[in-house]
C-alpha cells in the first residue's frame, strides 16, 4: 500500500513539472505563436529559482525569480517573433540553445550549493487517511496550483471574453485585426504569460522536485511539454492529464 502511495505522489510531483510548462505553451499556441524555447526558458529559470532561494532561503522568492526569468526571455522571443517577422522555430531552437549555455556558465558556482531544509506540507485531517492521505494530500501547493489552474484555464479560454478573443487571434488574426483588436500586443502578452509558466515550471524542478544545481537538469522536460499540447489538443483538461500519464511512467520505471 505505501508503495502505491508513494509511486502515485511522485506522479503528481512529476506531472506538475509537465503540466505547468504545457500550459502555458498552451497559451501561447492558442495566440497563434509556436514557443520551441521552453527548455532554454526552463534551464535560465531554474538556476534563476536556485540561485535566488540559495541567497534568500526564501521558496516563494525563487519561484518569482523563475517566473521572471521565463517572463522577460518569452518577452525577447515574442519581439523578434512578432514585430521583427523571424522564423518561429528558429528563433525558438535559437532561445533553447542559449538557455542551455548560459545557465550552463551562471550555474557554475551553485553546482555545490545546497537548498535550506525542505518544508513538509500535510493538509490537517486528510494527511491521515490510509493510502490516500500520503498520495494525495501530501503535495507542495504547486501541485494543487497546477490544477487551480487547469480549471481556471478552461472557463478563461471558453467563457470570459478575453480569452474568446485570445483564440481569435490565434486562428483569424486578420478578422481579428479588423475589429480593432491590436493583435500583436495581444501575441506578445500571450507569449510573456506563457514564458512565465514555464519559468514557474523550471524553478520547481531546482526548489522542490529535485532540490539542486546541475547543467542540464530540465532533461528535455520542456519537449516533452512543447509535445504534450498537441497531445492533448490543446486542451487544458488533456494536457493536464497527459502530463500525469507521462510523469507516472517516468515514476514507474524507478519503481519497478
């Protein structure tokens, strides 16, 4: 029994890494903008997050350091893509390839370094309970962010009006355009939040999944994110269960 609980918590932990950068590759798809950068975005964040709670001793400081991190990358990425006209997946290849480099060089005095002691969240009462308690209610509240924000996700793409517009914009821009929206703002902002997910996701692999320093330590998490939105055909529900699906194998296996 502990076994299971145990492989279905790493699940979760594991998921949430893929489901948070997903989501916001998500957003950026549904503003019609393909991001090949999230691993470059996520490697800068996470030595970004690392670094920033190393200095501070501060979780929450970390993962701001992190959505920063993504946020004004997503932000360079979207000006070039956007206003300058470059090539989508070039420019993309080209952010991934410089976030692997320079966290590379900024990450080699914090190899060594080692985080505070991790803090241990139990929900009161629901901790308790045999098999599901450890499973479910054991989480890092990113874990339960994640799903927040699956949920939230889906009414603002298919109930608030700004999100009616976000998707316009993704799929007839010039009609879009003609009713006066500024389509490329919107892009932009669609880019920047998205970056900012994935940012959020590179910082909780170095403060909480794997509580370290090393080069490279994304591991391709961020393809496997860039995959999942089609996956899950760009839908949030799906994404965030694919996520699941792929984090449970990779749990799996060192399990077995």
């Amino acid at each position: 029994m502990d076994a299971y609980a145990l492989l279905i918590a790493a699940t979760l932990n594991a998921g949430t890494v893929l489901a948070l950068a997903s989501l916001g590759l998500l957003i950026n798809e549904k503003s019609g903008v393909v991001n090949l950068g999230a691993e470059g975005m996520m490697l800068c964040a996470a030595i970004a997050g690392f670094a920033t709670v190393v200095h501070t001793g501060n979780d929450w400081l970390g993962f701001a350091a992190g959505i920063g991190a993504g946020a004004v990358l997503a932000a360079a990425f979207g000006a070039l893509v956007i206003w300058l006209n470059t090539n989508q997946y070039a420019t993309g290849l080209a952010l991934s390839l410089f976030g692997a480099g320079f966290s590379a060089f900024a990450g080699i005095r914090y190899v060594q370094e080692k985080l505070p002691e991790r803090p241990h969240f139990d929900i009161p009462f629901l901790a308790d309970i045999p098999l599901v308690g450890p499973a479910l209610f054991r989480q890092h509240p990113m874990v339960y962010f994640a799903i927040a924000l699956v949920i939230a996700l889906i009414w603002f793409l298919d109930r608030s009006r700004t999100g009616l517009v976000l998707r316009s914009v993704g799929e007839s821009p010039s009609s879009a355009h003609a009713l006066g929206y500024p389509v490329r703002w919107i892009r932009l902002a669609a880019v920047v939040a998205g970056g900012a997910l994935c940012g959020l996701a590179g910082a909780y692999i170095s403060v909480v999944y794997t509580p370290l320093w090393v080069e490279g330590m994304v591991a391709g998490k961020g393809w496997i994110a860039l995959a999942l939105t089609t996956f899950g055909t760009w839908r949030p529900l799906r994404v965030l269960l694919g996520a699941y699906l792929f984090g449970g194998v990779t749990m799996l296996q060192f399990h077995l």
